[in-house]
C-alpha cells in the first residue's frame, strides 16, 4: 500500500567532476502531472542528492525547486519527470521536465503540458530558478503539436559534435501529439546546451509515427 506523499521516476548524471546527482519526483498525491486526486490536482516538486564517491554514500536530500502551491495556473505547480545531463567538460548540468497543471492526455495546443529548464552552474550542487520554455518547444512544430512530454530520464550527449559555444550536441527524444500525424516520437537537439533547440532531421519525419484522422 503505497501512501503519501512518494518518491518516483529518478533520473541520474555523472559530473565533470565525478560526482553523481540523483533527482526524482516528490508527488504529495502520488499521481502525475494533470491528474486529480480529490478536489485537488496533483502537486509534484523534483528533490536531489549527490555523491562524492561513486554512489557508495549521498548527500542530505534538497529541493531543487519549490512547487507554487496556491496557484494551479502557474507552471511551478507540479514538476516532474526529469530528464538530465551534464556537460563532460564544464561543471553544467541541465535538466528539463514536463509542468504545470495540464495532463499529457488532456493537452491541447491552447493548454498544453508544459516544459520546464533548469541548469546547475556547479556540478549539481545548487540549482537557478528555471524557466519555462513550453513556447520555445512546441514552436518547432509549427502550431501542430497538441502534446508533448519532454521526457522521463537522460538527455544523450554527442561525444564528437559540437556548437559554436563549445557545448557537445545535446539529443531528446520525446513523445508527441500533433494534429497531422497522432501519436509520435521525436528527436530535437541543441548545440548551446539547452538554451535553443532544433528538430533532427525533416520536420515531417519522425522516428516514430501513427497517423490518424480527427472525427
């Protein structure tokens, strides 16, 4: 019998440093994003701990970022799901993460699920304030996507290409509902470590694809 609130979906990274940093979903009603519970829409923050030695011992856990509690149209109402990386090279890590209040399978384009950034400027020991950025990635779709869940994990990082600013490619691969295609999967990528990012390959290929009619 599970009970409130729960620990779920942990993502992990290796530092430029070595250090490792966990994070994972703290669901005060244990459901996803968008679901309710009750009266009440499910409220989730995104905690962390870090090692120093390989995972044999962690750090006291912390809060990576404070859910707004009072206000269910704000995207800091529920966070969850993280995906990570770290630049191999620097002390960065970024992360993403679906948020908000709005549920995967009740997306639409006027209220979307939404997408959150965070970065970590010292090997994941402390983490800004995030942003969100839900415009920036539904925008790649040109106003066709309906759904998208970025995403549950890891972020892949090219060990050979990199951008102007010197970052390694950075690779997500995420679910997707749009009006022309259905129920799909994508690749974006950035070259400026999370800052801007890009369909891979033809906009009107995707990885995966089920394609249907409305109606």
């Amino acid at each position: 019998m599970h009970s409130a609130p729960s620990y779920r979906i942990p993502a992990i990274a290796q530092c430029a440093d070595g250090s490792l940093v966990a994070v994972g979903d703290y669901r005060y009603q244990l459901s996803d994003i968008g679901v309710g519970n009750g009266n009440t829409l499910s409220q989730i923050e995104l905690h962390y701990r870090r090692s120093t030695d390989g995972g044999t011992t962690w750090s006291d856990e912390k809060l990576l970022c404070k859910r707004n509690d009072t206000d269910p149209a704000d995207w800091r109402w529920a966070m969850g799901d993280a995906s990570i990386v770290a630049d191999r090279e620097t002390g960065e890590v970024l992360l993403l993460c679906p948020c908000g209040s709005t549920a995967m399978w009740h997306s639409t384009a006027e209220k979307p699920i939404r997408v959150a950034r965070f970065r970590s400027h010292d090997n994941g020991q402390t983490w800004d304030d995030g942003e969100e950025i839900t415009s920036h990635i539904y925008g790649l779709y040109g106003g066709d996507a309906t759904a998208i869940f970025i995403t549950s994990g890891s972020l892949c990082m090219s060990r050979q290409i990199k951008g102007p600013l010197g970052y390694h490619r950075i690779y997500a691969a995420h679910p997707i509902r749009t009006k022309s295609r259905g129920n799909s999967t994508s690749v974006i990528y950035s070259d400026d470590f999370g800052e801007t990012w890009h369909i891979l390959g033809p906009d009107d290929q995707f990885p995966t694809n089920t394609v249907y009619e409305e109606g």
